[in-house]
C-alpha cells in the first residue's frame, strides 16, 4: 500500500491542498491524481446550492470545506490518523505522526498531546490544543473547547498520553501576525497568495455606456486583443449548437459558420468570436453552481450585474438568487421566458432539477435553475 504523505503548514495548507484555491483548481488536482485520491465526495445543501458552503470528503483522512460565494478552501480537517490506511504526517520535515503499516514495526508513530506541546509549544488549555492557523483534537468528532490556562500547567500522564484524533489547517487572519487567531471557517476566505493571477471581479452592465471603462466589449474587442489583455484560452472550440439559429434572420445564418469559443476555464468565461470579423460576438460567464449541468467544467466566475439607476438597485451576483424586485424587473422588460431542457445533455443523474428557464434582456440572457439561481450569464 502507497502511503499518504501530507506536509502540514499551519495557516498555509497540508500536502497539495493549499487555503485559498479555488473549488475547480482542487477538484482538478484531485482528478490528476486519482490514483492516491480514489474516493472523493462532494457534499452540498441541494435545497440551496449557489449560496452554501461545500464539502469535499478525500476518503478516509480529509475533508475539504469551500466558502460559499467565492469558493476557495477555508479549513482542512485531518482524521482517522490511525486508521487502516497508511498515513504520514510532518511538520518542518519532522515525523510527528504514521501508521504501524508505514513504519514496519508494528506501531507506528502515535501523534500525542505531550507531542504537540513539545513541537508547538504552549497553548491555552481546552478541549483542544489551538494555535495560529491550525488546532489539534482529541475527539473525533469534537468541537472547539473554551480558552482557559496555559496548557504548560501540571497534567496527568492520561491527559499527556491523549492521542490526537483530529488536525485542523485554516487561514488566519494575519499570517504576519503571529498571536493571530484563525479565522471563522464560514467566512469567505482571506486574499493570500494562491488567488494571485486570478479573475478577481466581472462587472455586467445592463446599460451601456462610456461612464466606466470596458475590458472587454462586444463588437469591438478582436481576438488578437483578447489574447493580449488575458492570454490564450486553455481550448477553443468551434461553434456546434446551432438550436437558437432559428430565432435569427435567414441572411445571418451563413455568417456563423466559422465561429468559435475561446474558452477560459480557469477564468469561468467563454466568449464568441466571429469566424468572419474575427471580434468578440457574446460572453457567457458561469457561476459553477453545485449539481448543475456545468459543474466543475468551469472555476466560478465572480460576476455582477449592474442594473440602471431607475431600475431595482439590488447587485446581483453568484450568491444569491433572483431576488423578488429582480423578477419584477423581468417581468416588466424581458419576453416571455424559455425552457432549456438540460437533461439530455449529461450523463448524470444529481442534476438539481433537469430544466432550466432563460431570462432575455436587451443584450442580455440569464440562466436560471429551477431553484431561481443564476447559472449563467450570456452578454451579447
């Protein structure tokens, strides 16, 4: 048996898996390396998938927990280090825990508290032992204890001899900080530098106008200034789907021949450019919603919509769903809605609901679940 071994850097990340990546970025180190991590589980609230948290399970040692809006891993929980499975724990290339499977000699090595004061030093006394980014459990499904005395204070042999059952990696609220305490995993994660390089915000106006500047605009942005503003697109991929053709002029249809996608997975965009102009034609921007049809092709994309002054001024972004106001607004301004069948597009059966409805708008169309949350954003 190959053993599982995972560097632990408290406030920073464990092994691979570092604090601050986004959702998409792990589950694709996890497909690349499918043969250590054989069983992963994604767990979320299907009744809301858009705004809750996730939960990936890397059977049998780690669980993985992602903000809600953004995405990025905020806490790593280490468990069952004693299990069955071969298991190798360090700290600054120190050994601090194995299994007996690792080692050879029958035992291993026991991860205990008296170990973890004499490699962390002292901490205050609880049901755990907690310091800056990352804190040490006794129980294996225990909680956070409450901060009382110095744990340096006279213990029992029992107490000294507990084997930790429970390692856990977050961020801290100032890495430079060192009495910093860790942040609430809930939270959305703290800008560090795994996020560097990425899409940090998308902005989508519904009114167009020479107010603000525009990166990327449709009918004007070539593709050549494309590449040069955000790089070459991982894939590209010519234009297949032509269900919507139907709804334009016959003089248009021979036009889109030649188009095809940029597609920006990483960035959680696509975006059209025309086989004839060579310009940018529609931008779709996905929300990497858990359990839709799309799910982990794309990184999240972290979009808003920005409506005119007169309309509702409620932003809309990946975390919420159509507010009432928003749906009012629809109703006033956009056509009857669609029915998009997803259903037959995916061999999977944990699709939250098998259709969807497009919202059009005057340049542009959204994508909504049946759970009212945006999927997609289509600029055109």
């Amino acid at each position: 048996m190959v053993a599982l071994e995972l560097d632990i850097r408290p406030g920073l990340g464990v092994g691979n898996f570092n604090l601050g990546a986004s959702l998409w970025a792990i589950l694709e180190l996890l497909q690349q390396h499918k043969t250590t991590h054989s069983q992963v589980d994604i767990k979320f609230d299907s009744s809301n998938p858009v705004s809750s948290p996730a939960v990936v399970h890397v059977r049998p040692h780690l669980d993985l927990l992602f903000s809600p809006l953004d995405q990025r891993l905020t806490l790593i929980n280490i468990r069952k280090l004693r299990s069955g499975h071969a298991l190798i724990l360090k700290y600054r290339d120190k050994l601090i825990s194995s299994t007996s499977t690792t080692t050879g000699n029958g035992t291993g090595t026991v991860f205990r508290k008296s170990t973890v004061s004499q490699v962390f030093g002292p901490t205050y006394q609880g049901d755990v032992m907690r310091y800056p980014g990352i804190w040490f459990g006794f129980d294996e499904d225990g909680t956070a204890g409450h901060v009382g005395v110095p744990t340096h204070l006279a213990q029992s042999p029992e107490e000294r001899n507990q084997e930790v059952k429970r390692i856990v990696v977050t961020q801290r609220t100032d890495p430079d900080e060192q009495a910093a305490q860790e942040k609430d995993a809930l939270d959305e994660a703290i800008e560090c530098p795994e996020m560097y390089g990425d899409l940090k915000k998308a902005y989508v106006k519904a009114s167009m106008d020479d107010l603000s500047p525009v990166e990327i605009r449709i009918g004007e942005t070539t593709a050549q200034d494309l590449i040069a503003e955000i790089g070459s697109p991982p894939r590209v991929h010519y234009k297949e789907d032509d269900r919507m053709l139907i709804h334009k002029s016959a003089t248009s249809h021979n036009a889109e021949d030649d188009d095809n996608f940029y597609n920006y997975f990483q960035y959680g965009m696509d975006i059209l450019i025309s086989g004839s102009t060579h310009v940018v034609q529609k931008v779709i921007l996905h929300s990497n919603v858990p359990g839709s049809y799309l799910f982990q092709r794309y990184k999240r994309c972290p979009w808003e919509i920005e409506v005119p002054a007169q309309s509702p001024s409620v932003p809309q972004t990946p975390r919420s769903a159509i507010s009432r106001q928003f749906a009012q607004l629809a109703m006033s301004t956009s056509p009857p809605t669609m029915v998009l069948d997803r259903s037959s597009e995916t061999d999977t059966t944990s699709l939250v609901g098998g259709t969807t409805q497009l919202m059009g708008f005057d340049g542009m169309v959204l994508e909504v679940s049946e759970l009212g949350d945006i999927l997609s954003v289509v600029i055109f």
